[in-house]
C-alpha cells in the first residue's frame, strides 16, 4: 500500500483523462499536446495495457511516459464461469489492494457488462449483498473503465452494452461515474454508444437532475421495489431521506429532458412486494411516468448471514411472478422479466460482494448527497 501511495505521488495516472486533460499532461512534460490525442485513442480505442503497445509514438517517449506516468488501474485476478448460463463473473485487483466485481451477461441480441462503481456500499438497503458489506472506496473513473477494458481483452464475444449496476451506487459516485461515461461515448471510441448505457440507482434526486441536465442522455433505471413508501423505507434506508414521492417527480423530469423511458426494477419479494395492491399501484404509475417494468425473481443472500428483515425476505414463487406479470401485461403494463442468470457464481443481480474485501476496513462515507 505505501508503495503504491509512493508512485501515485510521482507518477501521474493517465486512464481517466479527458483529451483535453491529456493534451495539457504532454504540455506540461514538453511534448507537443497531439500526442494526448494518441493516447488516448490507444487506451480507450485500442484497450492497450502498456506504453510499449502504441506503435506512432517514439521508443523515447514512450520511456518517458514510463517513467512520468502509469496507465492501468487494475489487474485481473479471478474469472468465473456459470455453469448453468453464459454469464462470467470477473474479480479485479486495484493498486490499493481492494477487490471489484464485474458480471458479464451475454443474451441474445447484446452482451452487457455490469460494472461497480463503489467497493462496497453505505446505503445498506436490505435485499443486497454489497450493502449488507459496507463501505471501503469510491472508484476512479479509471478504475470503471478498466474493468471493461479487461472484461473485453479476457472474453471473445464483443461487448455492446454498459450497465452501472454493480457494486456501489453509481449517483453517489457522481464525478467519477459521469466522467467514465464521458469516456465510454467520447467520439471514436469504443463501441459503446450513450444509448447502450444503463445508470442504474436507489434515488438520488438532486444527482438525477445534474444528470437529465449533462445532456448525455443515458438511461436511467430506478431500483423501486415498492410503491409504497413505508415498504420502499424499510427496504431501502435512503427513502426516509428522498422518498418514492420526490424521486418520481425527478424521474419524471428526467424523462421530460431525455426521452428516455425510466425502467422500474422491481425484486420480487414474498408477501411484501407481491401483493393485488402492490400491481394496482404498478398499473398506476406506469400510467403517470412512461416507463417499463423490470421483474426480477430475487436471489439469496443468505450466504452473507444477514440479521433483521434481510434475514427474512424470501423470493417470489415463480408461479405468482408469472401470474404478477400478467396482470400487468393485460393491464397494458410494459413489463418484462429478468431471467436469474449466474446465481451459481454469486454473480446474479444484488449478490456482488466478494469476501476479500471484508479484511480491508470499514470506512465512513463522508461526501453529501
Ligand atoms: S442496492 Fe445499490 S444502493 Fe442499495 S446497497 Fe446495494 S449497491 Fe448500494
């Protein structure tokens, strides 16, 4: 850890840097700023891993950039593979010793990366195994896109979709996270367009607006759960704070500025979330905000020993989810269900929360929102 600290003091990290940000870093060492443009089309368009790979920069410099700068926020250290489904968990190792989680999850018609935006997770909510851990970091913008990077370089299927639904809370990670996605749909780069780009959160309200307002014009999906706000409290902490009912209108506002139809997830949690109300007042918000419903048959996370209602919450039978589903369905509801997908690998939605991390200490997170 010092030695890292020792070189992060010295050496400047390059991955994360805007064009702009790096034409003015070869100002600022003597060369002429053209090269940050080289740069920086070789580490988010050709997912080089050293200097020695950018071929139209001179032997020189690329020593002198060695010696000045450093370029990889991550090392892979583990891939899984689900047996039961395509879907491939990767761990990754920052320089600062902690581990992230990323899932890769190939359908049909796209093959998605869920990357985290946080190791671990203040807010707690009581269906999520990364809550149930706490909080250690937010992650550099750097450190987002190398889990793609490395996601891409260790997989033969090409990833066309982003979803920041993994480890943390993207909306409190807000600078680092906006700036990642800034990098992921800079021009000529990559192969993932704004429009392939899912931020998903529990309701931030003020972060949404700053968000509608960036213009990048991502997609917004809203961990709900229910549509009540005592339930929706007690499962998710930060409803007491921002509740169901100042979130919609944001989320509304969102819609109004993007065009971007909101997703509603929804785990589907037995005799709390799964009741004839709880679809009356689906059929009714989804008539207020144009949306779509995401179900998602929930997972255990009883391998992490949860007390209290984590403890108890138990999922949906697949008989009611279907019939769920269909009422909203005849209801005109759009809807559609989430298919469980690497359950078996702890790599399903809500269960991102490796082990290791719980040797590295617990931290308070201090920043507002
Ligand atoms: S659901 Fe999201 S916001 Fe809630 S604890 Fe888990 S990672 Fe954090």
């Amino acid at each position: 850890m010092e030695e890292i600290k020792r070189i992060n003091e010295e050496k400047k990290q390059l991955k994360g840097l805007t064009i702009k940000e790096l034409k003015n870093f070869f100002f600022s060492i003597g060369e002429p700023s053209f090269r940050g443009e080289q740069v920086f089309n070789w580490m988010y368009n050709h997912l080089v891993t050293s200097f020695d790979e950018m071929g139209n920069i001179p032997k020189v410099l690329r020593q002198k950039l060695q010696d000045k700068s450093f370029m990889m926020t991550l090392e892979l250290f583990d891939i899984k593979n689900s047996v039961s489904s395509k879907t491939r968990k990767y761990l990754f190792k920052t320089l600062d010793g902690f581990l992230v989680e990323s899932v890769l999850i190939p359908d049909e018609e796209r093959v998605t990366l869920c990357v985290s935006s946080q190791i671990g997770c203040p807010l707690d909510c009581k269906f999520c195994a990364t809550g149930l851990m706490g909080y250690r970091k937010n992650l550099s913008s750097g450190e987002i896109f190398d889990q793609y990077l490395l996601a891409q370089k260790n997989s033969d299927q090409q990833i066309t979709n982003i979803v920041y639904m993994g480890m943390g809370e993207p909306l409190l990670n807000f600078k680092e996270t906006l700036r990642s996605i800034r990098i992921f749909a800079a021009e000529k780069n990559t192969n993932i367009s704004l429009s392939k780009i899912t931020v998903s959160t529990v309701g931030i309200p003020p972060k949404i607006k700053y968000l509608a307002d960036s213009g990048l014009k991502v997609k917004l999906a809203f961990s709900l759960h229910s549509c009540f706000e005592d339930i929706r409290s007690s499962l998710i902490p930060l409803n007491k704070k921002y509740s169901l009912t100042t979130n919609l209108n944001f989320l509304d506002y969102y819609y109004k500025k993007t065009s971007r139809r909101i997703t509603f997830e929804y785990l589907m949690l037995k005799d709390i979330n799964d009741r004839q109300e709880d679809i009356e007042a689906l059929i009714k918000l989804s008539k207020r905000i144009p949306s779509k419903i995401n179900v998602i048959p929930f997972n255990s996370i009883k391998h992490m020993n949860p007390e209290g209602l984590s403890a108890e919450l138990e999922p949906t039978s697949l008989y009611r989810i279907d019939e769920f589903v269909t009422t909203l369905r005849d209801n005109n509801v759009s809807v559609f269900v989430r298919n469980t997908q690497g359950d078996d690998i702890a790599a399903a939605c809500g269960q991102l929360s490796f082990d290791g991390n719980v040797l590295t200490p617990l931290v308070n997170f201090t920043e507002e929102y």
